[in-house]
C-alpha cells in the first residue's frame, strides 16, 4: 500500500510515517501500512527513528511481534532498539492491573 505517490525528501517522509503512527485516528489498518513503510525504511538503511517510537506507543499493535522486529532491521541503531526496547516494556506495564 502506497501511503503518498509524491516524494519530497526522506526528512518529510520520515516525519509523515511519524505523523500517521501518532494520529488518534489512524486504525490498526493504517498502523500495520505505516508499519510497513518503516520497515522498508529501515532494512534499506533509512532511520525513521520517531516512526518506530510512534508505533511502539500504540495499543492497536499490542502484541505485534513486527514492532518489535523492528529493531533487528539494518538501520535500528543501539540506541533505537533500547529506546524501542523501553517503550514496548512499558506499554507492557501500562496494561497489565495492578496487583493489590
């Protein structure tokens, strides 16, 4: 699925991935389509870095074993694969109830 057909720059495209994973409106459809076009990015050695944090935010992909794929790509760096490490964890904790 092609999310836009004109390229502007990596920048920009970078930041509509970001944009799209954070949207209130975007559904798991759009997420699982953004989520793809991160991938892409990053096995081709791009760093869509804010994309990937977006996505590891949203609850729609809770349990998604992609986002967490992501890391493993060639362009995740250390610090993109702990960051992304973090957020996931805690997405984890967020929704799991508390014991008394």
């Amino acid at each position: 699925m092609e999310l836009v057909r004109v390229r502007d720059s990596i920048w920009n495209d970078n930041r509509l991935l970001r944009l799209l994973a954070e949207h209130p409106g975007s559904d798991r459809i759009v997420l699982r389509a953004v989520l793809d076009a991160v991938a892409a990015k990053l096995d081709e050695g791009e760093r869509p870095c804010s994309a990937v944090l977006a996505l590891a935010d949203r609850l729609e992909l809770e349990g998604d074993d992609d986002v967490k794929g992501l890391g493993t790509l060639r362009g995740a760096s250390a610090r993109l694969r702990r960051r992304l490490a973090q957020r996931l964890d805690s997405r984890v904790r967020a929704v799991l109830p508390v014991a008394l």
